[in-house]
C-alpha cells in the first residue's frame, strides 16, 4: 500500500506542477498583451498629440467665384488642429450648403499634415427677369445672383428670358421651371451668327409653351420646344441664308414643325 501511496502522490504532484506552470504561461501570454496593447496606446496617444499630425497647410482648388479664405473660413479648418479631428463629410456638407455658388465639394486628407478641399462651382446659365430684378440660374436652375436692372458687364452674353416666373426667388432657391433651362440649352445651340443676333427670349403663355426668340431688331425666331435641336439649328441656317441671298423682309420665322417652317 505504502508504494501505491507513494505513487499516487507522485502523480498528484506531477499534475498539480503542470497546472501551475500551465497558469503561469498563461499570465505570462495576458501579461505580454496588456504591455503590447499599452504600449500602442502609449504610442498612438503620444503621435496624436504631437506636431506630427498637426495641419500645416489647407490648398483650395477649383475655385474662381469664392477665394481660398472664404472656403477655409467656412470650412473652419485652422493651422495647428489635429488631422484626425477632422470631420470630412460634415465639411463638405458646410461648404455646400453655405456657399450657393459650390456645386461640389471634396476634402481630402493628405497625411500626416496637409488638407486639400477641392471644390467645382456652379456657372451662370442664364437670366430670367421679374419686377424691377434679374435672376441669373444655373444649369440646374438654381439662382446664383439677382441684379436690378442697371445690368451687371460680367454676366452680360448670357441669354434674357422674360416673363417666365411670376415671383422673385430668394438666392440659392431652385427655380423648377424646365422651359427657361430650355431657352438657355437652344441659345447656346444655335450658330454663333444667329446667336449674336439674339436680343431676349420669352415662353409663350400657349398651350405647348413654345419658345420663342427676338432678334436685336424685334424680329421673332418660334423654337417650340428643345426637341431636335440640332435639325432645328440646320433648317434656321438654311432659311436665314436664303432671306439674305434674297434680300427678303420677315418678322417671324416659326419652325415648330420641322417639315413644314413658316416665315411671315
């Protein structure tokens, strides 16, 4: 009996030495992950507030209407501010929605110090009138600016079209009327000779909203709608060719129906 005993406290011994060297390798693994993990805490803290990710430099690119400090003043983009407190998307939201004249917006973080905002601004389009006032829009129908009468030289090319909104839009609001986009998608068409000659246009008030242009001298030129553009633009060369080989008078050009234009 007194070997078995002894055997049997050899074997509890023997297994309780594996249970504690078991134990302590495993305190010895968690130990080594808390100090790995403490030191890239360490180590990420001390690079986050370093000068190393501290914004030295904000580049604006794309921009004409707006110059770069309006940007970065909307943008609130400091020198000295941490890159990664940097919240791109509600930049790029602030900038578009402060600043009418942004059609797009990208800030782009170039590692470890530098921001690029890189912006595509809207462009007039064209000028519809109401009141005493001009709107200039956009392609997209949004109003950039409004002028009074007087006229403002940078906007002047652009196309006028009249009585085509019944109140005065605020600026940055979207004028949803298709047939004033239009007018301006035909005039800028059209040959650069008949263009030139191209005073204002107007949408009729009838049933199809046709679109009509006056010429410098109160001649008109009745579009109808942007269908077919291009074969328009072909037939109105023709016949303006032709009235001035012939020498020929007219008041209206009207062609609508493409197979059958009528002059007056």
């Amino acid at each position: 009996m007194k070997d078995d005993d002894r055997k049997y406290n050899k074997m509890i011994a023997k297994r309780r030495r594996r249970n504690i060297k078991r134990k302590f390798l495993l305190f010895l693994k968690i130990l080594l992950i808390v100090v790995v993990f403490a030191g890239l805490i360490w180590g990420f803290n001390y690079l986050y507030n370093s000068r190393y990710f501290k914004i030295s430099s904000i580049m604006v690119n794309g921009n004409s209407h707006y110059n770069d400090d309006e940007i970065i003043e909307v943008a609130d983009v400091a020198i000295g501010v941490n890159i990664f407190e940097i919240d791109k998307k509600i930049i790029e939201e602030e900038l578009e929605k402060k600043l009418i004249w942004l059609k797009g917006t990208v800030l782009k973080k170039v590692f470890p110090d530098k921001i690029e905002i890189s912006v595509i601004e809207r462009k007039p389009y064209v000028i519809t009138d109401y009141d005493n006032s001009y709107c200039v829009i956009d392609d997209e129908g949004i109003v950039l600016d409004i002028f009074d009468k007087d006229g403002d030289s940078k906007y002047a090319g652009l196309l006028i079209v009249k009585n085509a909104i019944e109140y005065r839009p605020d600026i940055g609001e979207k004028i949803a009327k298709k047939s004033i986009l239009s007018c301006g998608e035909i005039f800028r068409s059209l040959d650069e000779k008949i263009k030139a000659n191209i005073k204002e246009a107007y949408v009729s008030d009838n049933f199809s909203g046709d679109i009509v242009f006056l010429t410098i001298d109160d001649k008109k030129i009745i579009f109808g709608n942007s269908d077919k553009i291009l074969y328009k633009n072909e037939i109105l060369v023709k016949i303006i060719s032709q009235i001035n080989d012939d020498e020929a008078s007219f008041s209206t050009i009207d062609i609508r129906n493409i197979d059958n234009p009528v002059i007056e």
